[in-house]
C-alpha cells in the first residue's frame, strides 16, 4: 500500500577521492536507512547516475567523475547508510595538475 505522505526528494551528499598511488577514484555517497534492493545505481566511463529510497525520502543524482573510470570493475557496498563505491581509473589520474593556494 503506497503511503499518504509523499517522499522528500533530495540530492545526496557525496564525497569524491582518488587513493595515494592514483590508481582508484572512491566514492562515498550518503544514503541513511536506505535498503540494498532500493539502490539503482548506474556506472558509466565519466559519470554516474543514482536513485535510492527510503521510507520518508527519494535520493536523486547524476555526477561526473574526475577522470575516466572502468565501470566494469566497480565494487559498491552499501553499509549503515553509507554507499560506497570503489572504481579503478582507466589509465591513472594522469591529467590532474596540483595548483598552490597562496
């Protein structure tokens, strides 16, 4: 039975890194008291789409990634309201350049 109260539609709250050898782009994206078989999630070369609910609220996005990634090799665990999502880059994060904060 579908509930009176229609869900909350929000954008979630992610977190983008790569490791210290530049080898894997890590995502965290947070998903509170959000089910397993309620997670959609879409993996492409540069970007990603996501749609997740829970009871009160509907989690909404699409993000870009800071490089090329292979999707084929992402790993996603989704842990007490923490989906994350590891993907090793392509060919490294070879086009990144540090730029000084004066």
């Amino acid at each position: 039975m579908e509930s009176a109260v229609p869900r909350i539609l929000k954008t979630p709250i992610l977190a983008m890194y790569h490791d210290d050898k530049r080898q894997y782009l890590t995502l965290e994206v947070e998903l509170p008291d959000v089910e397993n078989e309620n997670i959609t999630l879409l993996m492409h070369e540069n970007s990603f789409y996501l749609k997740a609910f829970s009871k009160t609220v509907e989690y909404l996005g699409s993000f870009f990634l800071d490089g090329p990634v292979d999707p084929e090799k992402a790993i996603a665990v989704n842990y007490r309201g923490m989906l994350t999502i590891k993907v090793p880059y392509k060919e490294g994060f070879t086009c990144a350049r540090y730029v000084p904060i004066e």
